[in-house]
C-alpha cells in the first residue's frame, strides 16, 4: 500500500472510499447461500441476497424446479425459504424466509440513473463451489450488453465485470463500493468476464415478483438479426447499424405492421436475406445494435403499450407503431 495511506480508506480525490474490508464487512450478513433440493435430494446450489421489505433476491436457473430451498446466513444459520416469484426471461426469483437475523438487513440497489459506467469497481460476493462468503474484486467493464442465461433465454441490459465468477456465485450481490447493488451475478463466462442482471432490469422485475409472483414481459412477435457491413451493403444502407426483421410472427403483434424478410441475395459469397424492414429506432431512442432495442423494451416498455419504431423500408425511413404483446410463459 502507498506510505501514510489511512488505515481504513483511500483518499482518492475529494472523496473517501471504502476499503475492500469494509464493503465485506458491511454487506456480508445480508447474503445468504442456497441449497435447491428436488424430489432426489439436493440438485444445486448458489447464492442471494436480502433486498426490498426482507425478501431474498437470487437467480431463477438457482432454484429452477426446487421442491425445498435452504437459505445459509453467515454464522451457518439455516433458515426453509418459499419461492415467491420466478422469471426465466430476466433470470430472478424472490424467495422468502421466516425469521431471518437481524444483522441480514436489506442491500439497496444503486442509482441507476445514470447506471454506473465501466471503470466502476465492484465486489461480487457469494459461495463459489459452496465457499460460503467469498468475495471477489474487480471492475464493471462493459454495459448493455444481451446475456445468454444458464435457462436458454436472453437477458436484456446485462452487466459485464472482471470479478471472478464460478459455479455457486449465480445469485449473489455485486456490489460498489458503497454498498449498493449493481448487478445480480448470473454467470461466469470465461477468464476475467462474468456477467449480472443490471440493478436497472432488477429493480423494475423484483418487486413485482416479490408482490405478484410474476413479471410480464413485452413482445414484438419478430426474429431479427443486426445489420453487419454484408446487410448493408445488401441493403444499400451508407451506415453500420440497426437490426433487421426476418421473420415475422404469424398472430404476433407486429404482424401485418412490420416486414420481415421475403428473398435473398448473395453478397461475397453470403447469401443475405433482403426484403425485411431494418429497425433503426425505438421511442425516439437509436437503434444501432441488438441490444439497443433488447433494453429499450426490458427497461422502458409494459405489454399493451403502444411503440414507435422507426425503420428502413424500401430504401426510405418511415415510422410505424403498434401495440407490443406478452412474452408466453417459458416452455410455451
């Protein structure tokens, strides 16, 4: 450590953070590890949170066809949980436990207006390979990004960081160094890259999970893919950029509004399907990448509302508007 540093912050700048020790310290009663047991005994494990009025955060693939859940507090304290809610397409469940101790008070999630920007050093804290209270440090380093989930569904506006995540940390807080939440760990995916649910998708599906049991999620009814320099050129389009109708759902939503794709061309050497509307904008917002449009419609849209989208349609830009469906229920 630098000579004459405090002994329990970092001056850095104006301001004082906290020490690796003290964000532990100051949240590590409030997480819990997970035991899932089925019909043949015990099938998983990983780890949660307590959050909102005293409800357990965690993933939805932790507990996913739970008949029990055990709750591990610190001080191997066992508590039985009640699943309470559980959503595939974000990848959160709400559990419930009787009579949790005190010291287990709720974390609170981070401002996410702005959302944290990459840089921002995190803790992920949680029970890899069932080692209960282990933490982990490292950086937020990429946002928005669509995270492919252990259920094999697509998360919106997830977060990527450097912390190490292994098997068990799935469900767990990764928090600033305030103390406040700014993801759910879902998933490791490599050396140096895991991923989380972003505080921004969770505060909007917890607490409806936590009161309703469930969280309804908005359609479009569409397959699509994003523009790469192939398309475009295809498409005669100057600019990199928006995603690109290839099917259209038959009875969905955008059905009869929005074109999908009915031919295709050969473009050095790649066949390109041509005839579909490019989706370049959503609300008013940009849409570049995929995930421009995956988040907008996590984060901003209900089913029933009614959305601009701005397209690309025989070479000229035009709005078009309809009213957004319900994602079924998983499995469906």
């Amino acid at each position: 450590g630098t000579a004459g540093a405090g002994a329990g912050s970092q001056e850095t700048g104006s301001e004082v953070a906290a020490t690796e020790t003290e964000v532990y310290q100051s949240t590590i009663q409030s997480v819990v590890g997970i035991l899932n047991y089925g019909q043949n005994g015990p099938q998983g494990s990983g780890s949660g949170f307590v959050a909102g009025d005293g409800y357990v955060v965690t993933n939805q693939h932790v507990v996913a066809d739970a008949t029990d859940v055990k709750l591990r507090f610190q001080g191997n304290t066992w508590r039985d949980a009640d699943i309470v809610g559980t959503d595939a397409y974000s990848d959160l469940a709400v559990l419930r436990a009787e009579d949790r101790p005190e010291a287990a008070t709720p974390l609170s999630w981070v401002d996410t207006d702005p959302e944290p920007p990459v840089g921002t050093p995190v803790m992920a804290i949680g029970s890899p390979y069932g080692f209960s209270g282990s933490a982990s440090t490292g950086i937020i380093s990429g946002v928005d990004r669509v995270l492919s989930a252990p259920n094999n569904f697509t998360v919106a506006d997830s977060v990527q960081m450097d912390a190490a995540l292994n098997p068990g940390n799935s469900g767990g807080p990764v928090v600033t160094y305030d103390g406040a939440v700014a993801a759910v760990a879902a998933r490791g995916g490599g050396d140096n890259i895991g991923f989380g649910v972003s505080a921004a998708l969770a505060k909007r599906v917890v607490p409806t999970l936590a009161a309703e049991g469930e969280y309804n999620h908005s359609l479009m009814g569409v397959r699509l893919v994003e523009v790469s320099p192939i398309i475009a050129e295809a498409y005669g389009i100057d600019d990199v950029g928006g995603v690109l109708i290839v099917e259209v759902m038959d009875g969905g939503p955008a059905d009869g509004i929005l074109r999908g794709a009915d031919g295709s061309t050969t473009v050095d050497g790649v066949s390109v399907p041509t005839g579909g509307d490019v989706v370049v904008g959503i609300g008013g917002t940009d849409v570049e990448v995929q995930a421009d449009l995956s988040n907008y419609l996590a984060l901003e849209t209900s089913p029933g509302d009614a959305v601009e989208f701005t397209v690309l349609r025989d070479g000229s830009e035009t709005t078009i508007s309809f009213e957004l469906g319900e994602r079924p229920d998983p499995g469906v």
